[in-house]
C-alpha cells in the first residue's frame, strides 16, 4: 500500500500558477537496508547473507563500469541501465562545444514484472494526527508525485490523483 498525506502550496506553473493548491505528497513506510535485503536474499536461496553482499556490490561496480564506458547493461529479470543525456540547442553554423553537453544521468527502464507494479498499487491517505516511521525524519524531502491506481483514504472519498510525471518506463538522474 501507497501512503500519502495532502499538502497545500502555489502551484507555480501551468492552469493554477500562483494559486494554492493540494497535492498528493508521498510518506515512505520504512527503509530496507543493504543488509536486512542481503539477508532477506540468502533466506530465499541457497547462498550465505556473505556471497549476496559480494555479488551486489560486485553488480554495483560493474555496472558503474559499464555504463563509464557508455554502454547499456542488461541486469536480467531486475532491468536494464543505460547511460544519457542531452544538450543545449546551437544554431546551425556555431561550434558545438562540450560544454553544451548537459551532465549525464543514468536511466532505469525495468522488467516486466516492475512494471505491474504500477497496475497493483493502491493508494491509502496518512492524515497529519496519524504517525509515520520515515516521515517525521525526511520532513518535507518526500516525493510529491501522484500515480494513477485504485485509491482508498480512511473516512474520505476515493481519489483519482493525476498522472505522474515520471516516465513511465522508470526514473532518471541518479
């Protein structure tokens, strides 16, 4: 389940700019460390918390590597990552230089099985008198965008939110 609690603020583009608005802003549930993952992986196979860690971090090094080198890297049933980037517009007839190259990020476009996620999502609403474990900590760091999905709030009526804004293929600029 997918928390959220209603912020308001002045939307500063588009339709409302410079009204108040509402908006869905996420509230994260909890954090899964490297270790409690490393440990929840060797529970489900055959190989010891030690070798998930050497292998994760040996997957971390060389995709890093890879991607360095401008290539894609496939990671199998987990996705694919790929290095990008854009560049300023010069008018036909002035140099291109380097420095009209924007700075590289770093796409994740992920399997099918990530992508049903976005078909299984339900959406719950956190009110302020409610506690939240990660949400008291990361006071307003919380992501703010809204994913279309079946929506239930405790006492309220369902809402639909609008689409994110996120490519719907993964996330960008890592």
């Amino acid at each position: 389940m997918l928390k959220y609690k209603v912020v308001e603020r002045e939307a500063k583009l588009g339709k409302y700019e410079g009204q108040r608005v509402q908006q869905a802003q996420q509230v994260l549930t909890g954090n899964v460390t490297f270790q409690q993952l490393c440990r929840a992986l060797s529970s489900g196979s055959t190989v010891c918390e030690a070798d998930v860690k050497a292998v994760l971090s040996q997957l971390a090094d060389k995709v890093s590597e890879y991607l360095d080198l401008g290539m894609s890297v496939d990671c199998g049933e987990l996705g694919k990552f790929r290095p990008t980037f854009g560049s300023r517009q010069v008018p036909v007839g002035e140099k291109f230089r380097n420095e009209d190259i924007k700075s590289p990020k770093i796409t994740f476009v992920p399997r099918q099985k990530f992508k049903e996620f976005k078909f299984r999502a339900q959406f719950e609403r956190v009110h302020e008198s409610e506690a939240c474990p990660t949400d008291s900590s990361k006071k307003g760091k919380a992501g703010s965008g809204v994913s279309t999905g079946s929506t239930t709030e405790k006492g309220d009526d369902p809402s639909t939110g609008d689409k994110d804004k996120n490519d719907d293929n993964g996330f960008t600029g890592l």
